[in-house]
C-alpha cells in the first residue's frame, strides 16, 4: 500500500541529501563554465606579429600645426561688426570660438560683455573656461546660487539672470552694464515652458548692445 504524503514529507525531512558541487548547481542553472585555456589557435605568431606592426606603422600623433579658423568663423567675426549674426553648425565645430574672440576684442577695448547659458553646469563650464583665457580678474559669474565677482568686464551666467537683470533695469530707468550679450544654447527658445526668457531676454536688450547668440552659440548683434 503507498505510504501516504505524510509520511513521504517526513522521509525527505529525515533523509541525509548530498551537497552539491558548484560545477553542478551552475549546469542546473543554465551558466556557462569557466573559460578553458587558450587554444594554439588565439596565440600571437611571429607572422601575425609583423602584420600588427605593419598595419600600426601608419598611426600616430598628428603633427602640430597652428589652428586655422574655417570660412564660417571669419565671416561670423566680420559679420558682427555690423549685423545681427546667427551661427548654427554642427556641435564641436568651433561656435564658441567666435563668441571668444568677439568678446576678447571688446575686452582689448575696455568694454564689457554678458554670456548666458541654460544650465548652471555648463555656467559653470564657461565660467571655468574663460578664467582660464582671461583672467580670474575680468570674468565673473551669476547663477540662482552663486555670485562672484559681479563687477567684472565678462559675466557669465544662466539666461534667467540675464533677463531678469533687464527687467530691472527696465523698471528702475537704467540700462544693464554690456556692450555684448551671447545666447548660448539658443535653441531653448522653442522650449514650451522655458523658451519664453530668450524671447524676452532678445526684444528687452536695448539696440546699442551687440548681440551674440549661439545655438550653441548664436551671435547677433544690434545695430548702433
């Protein structure tokens, strides 16, 4: 007569069960072994050797050479002596040398300049940056949590603080301190909750401030 399922689940709590080897539990689980020795087949020949030095022989440092601006920059450059000027090209290409240069002219003329971005990380990139190109001394940085050097010729910081800055200005009867103005990542402007501050920031900056906006950077400039 069959035991009953009683007494069965009281034979598999009595009966010694063997342990099982890792190499067993991982075939149960489906795993792969552990890798076997290298085959012949995989080993570096003296042939296969010259090959890889053959085909290496060609790859380098590139030569230094100096840095030639491309058309598009120059034209920018030349462009926003008496234009507004609008750039937009491939991320990487050089859009922000531009704004760079234009803004080491005016500071060569003892003029000032605003560079706002959409992030306070990149802020704080750019800011970065251009201590590094022109001096701790002349570049400063205003974002919703920091604030140094505010006084100084190059300000850089979020596009909110530059358009709030106008509508200060705008309500006490003054102007705001730059002769240039980048929109960095100007494409914000499409942005359905954001994109309002660039309107803004672009119809309340006065006409005597040459305008520089990037799509990464744009650069426009009002006429005098």
């Amino acid at each position: 007569m069959p035991r009953s399922y009683k007494n069965q689940r009281r034979d598999r709590r009595t009966k010694p069960t063997r342990r099982r080897t890792k190499e067993e539990r991982n075939r149960e689980r489906g795993f792969a072994p552990e890798s076997s020795e290298r085959s012949g087949e995989n080993e570096v020949t003296p042939g296969l050797s010259k090959i890889v030095k053959r085909l290496l022989a060609g790859i380098g440092v590139p030569e230094q050479k100096p840095f030639v601006p491309d058309d598009f920059q120059l034209e920018a450059l030349e462009a926003i002596e008496h234009d507004d000027v609008l750039v937009t090209a491939p991320t990487g290409s050089g859009k922000t040398w531009i704004a760079r240069e234009e803004i080491r002219r005016l500071l060569e003329q003892k003029k000032r300049a605003w560079y706002t971005t959409p992030l306070k990380a990149l802020t704080n990139s750019k800011y970065a940056e251009f201590t590094e190109e022109f001096g701790a001394e002349n570049v400063g940085i205003l974002t919703g949590d920091r604030k140094e050097n505010a006084n100084a010729p190059l300000i850089v910081g979020t596009t909110e603080i530059y358009r709030n800055q106008l509508f200060d200005a705008l309500r006490g009867g003054s102007e705001v301190q730059t002769d240039l103005v980048i929109l960095d990542e100007a494409h914000y402007l499409s942005d359905d909750d954001r994109g309002h501050v660039w309107e803004e920031a672009i119809i309340l900056t006065p006409p005597r401030i040459l305008g520089s906006d990037t799509n990464d950077p744009i650069l426009w400039r009002c006429p005098e």
